[in-house]
C-alpha cells in the first residue's frame, strides 16, 4: 500500500501521456540540470538508453562520465560511442574496477555487449572517478546531480574520502528491489559499497528494480528503433535485439532511462521516505535490501510510476517522434 502516492493520485490516466515534452520545458525552463552519470555500461542496454537520454534531453547538461565495475576501459569506450553518436564530447574517466572486498573472475569478462555497440575515443584524464566528480562540481561548490546505475563502489569511496562533495549533489541511484528475495544485480556486484551510501546519512533518492521493470519496451518499438534512419536509435534498437538474444530475455527494460526520467520528472512517480538496510549476512541474503518507512529518513524511494508517461517521454527526448 503506498503511503507518499506524491504526483499520481491527482492525475488523468492520458493526461500527461499527451503532453510529455511540453512539461519538462515548462518545469525545466531554460536551465538544464548538470549531471555526472556513473555507469558500467556495457552489460545491459539500459546504460545506452540512459546515456542517450542524458546527452539529447534539453533538461540536462552532461559533466562527466565515469564507469565502475570490470573492464571499465572498455566501458568508458563504450559510453564514449553513445555520446559521439549524441554529438557530444564531455569528460569521462574509467573508474573503480572491482567490488570493495570481493574482487571475482566474471571481472576481468568483457562487459556482454562490447562487440556490437559502438566503441568511440576518450581522453584519458589521469583522473579516478572521484578525481572528475570534484573537478566537474568545482570541487563541491557548484549544484550538480549524480546519477549511479552500475555497482555503488565509486560513490561509496567518494563518500569515505571527500564526503565534502556531497554538499550541493543530488544522488540518484538505480539499484535494489523491495520485493524479490534475492540481491537486485547494482548492490549483488558490491554489497559493501550499497551498505556504505545507505548508511552515510546522506539523502539519496533509489529507483528500485520493483519500479523500472514496470516500464519495459514494446517488442514493436525495439523493431522501429533497430530500423530508423537516426544512427544513434538504430544501434540502440540492434543493441536491444543482442540484449534479447544473449540474455534470453523476453523484453527489454530500461531501468536506468526510468531512474533518470525519476530525476527529471518525479511527478510522474510516487515516493516514500525511510530508511534502507543492505544484509550483508547470511550468505544466502547477501545483497537483499530491506526498506523501513519513516518521514525522518535520508532515503527517497520509488514506489510507483505513470508508465505511460515515462516510455513517452524517454522515446521524444531521444528523438523518436510520436
């Protein structure tokens, strides 16, 4: 039973379906949000669809990109192929490669996808992920959001080592899920990282698995994507039917679209507010999330969401028409 249904209890049931785009320019205006995306694109085609979202929507500025988890050479290569596609050049850095206490073999795999999405050029900074983070933000002093949509490992260093960052920055996090008995896959890679942001009395906002899988794709729009003239949609449409392949999945989901779409439009989501607990123990629990509500909480949670809306307005951002 939702407790906060925040934005969606006084809407129609088409209403903002029809008008998408005309709220982000009115809520928005003018000022696009700066934004740093963490990602370990790469292994999910969702990566690439939040990735596109952030480089084409008007509501965003893109600061930086970093890459967490495993070979995040390639990944940062890979983020680099969506930008360039996007038109856009921005600061991107590999980060972290493996989990804080259990580094493991599936590491050193190239990421799944790596052969057939676009591999593009970046410049290596020199820098670790929270090296871009503070220079992106000014060191702290400039207001920012950060969107994490891999393993929470980079984030949960920079809160042990410049917790000053966080001053003037908005964490999203797409990770967890609150009803499936098992570790949702962003806190299972690194459940010591999870457990670190959830417990820095920080306010961080989590779009649960138990929300984005609402929002799958029509099998008909990943056709149209994989056939446009828009180079970009068409590798993320091909990028989609690989995804389906190797996985053996029956749809694809673009969680980490969703998460960011939370950030740009969070009437389109109903929220609560508690406190989040990352099992670090029993083995058989490791990486479950257990979340307990309360108003005095630091953690924002996804419980709900207009579907319609959001696949709406992720498609016209990135440059489907209607």
């Amino acid at each position: 039973m939702l407790r906060d249904r925040t934005a969606l209890d006084h809407r129609g049931p088409h209403g903002i379906r029809a008008n998408a785009m005309k709220t982000a320019d009115k809520q928005h205006g003018s000022t696009p949000v700066p934004l740093l995306v963490d990602t370990d694109i790469g292994d999910n085609i969702d990566d690439s669809f939040a990735l596109a979202l952030a480089a084409r929507c008007t509501a965003t500025r893109l600061i930086g990109v970093t890459t967490v988890y495993g070979d995040t050479t390639t990944r940062a290569r890979l983020a680099a192929g969506v930008l360039e596609l996007c038109g856009l050049d921005c600061p991107i850095t590999p980060g972290c490669a493996v989990p804080l206490l259990e580094p493991t073999a599936k590491v050193e795999q190239p990421p799944l996808l790596a052969d057939c999405l676009p591999q593009g050029n970046f410049r290596p900074l020199g820098a670790s992920a929270v090296e871009l983070w503070s220079a992106a933000t000014e060191g702290g002093a400039m207001q920012a959001a950060l969107l994490c949509i891999g393993p929470l490992t980079n984030l949960a260093l920079a809160l042990r080592c410049r917790p000053d960052l966080f001053r003037m920055l908005q964490i999203l996090i797409m990770a967890g899920s609150l009803a499936c008995p098992v570790a949702e896959t962003n806190v299972r890679l690194d459940p010591e990282a999870a457990y670190i942001v959830v417990h820095a009395n920080v306010p961080v906002t989590v779009v649960p698995l138990d929300v984005t899988q609402r929002c799958a794709f029509e099998q008909a729009t990943i056709d149209r994507l994989a056939q446009h003239d828009d180079p970009l949609l068409r590798q993320l449409g091909r990028g989609s039917r690989q995804f389906l392949i190797r996985k053996d999945r029956a749809q694809v989901v673009p969680h980490d679209a969703v998460a960011l779409t939370a950030l740009l439009h969070p009437e389109w989501f109903a929220f609560e507010q508690g406190w989040l607990e990352v099992l670090l123990h029993p083995p058989s629990e490791r990486g479950r999330v257990v979340f307990r509500p309360g108003r005095s909480g630091p953690v924002t949670v996804a419980v709900d969401v207009d579907r319609a809306a959001v696949l709406d307005y992720m498609l016209q951002a990135i440059g489907v028409k209607p």
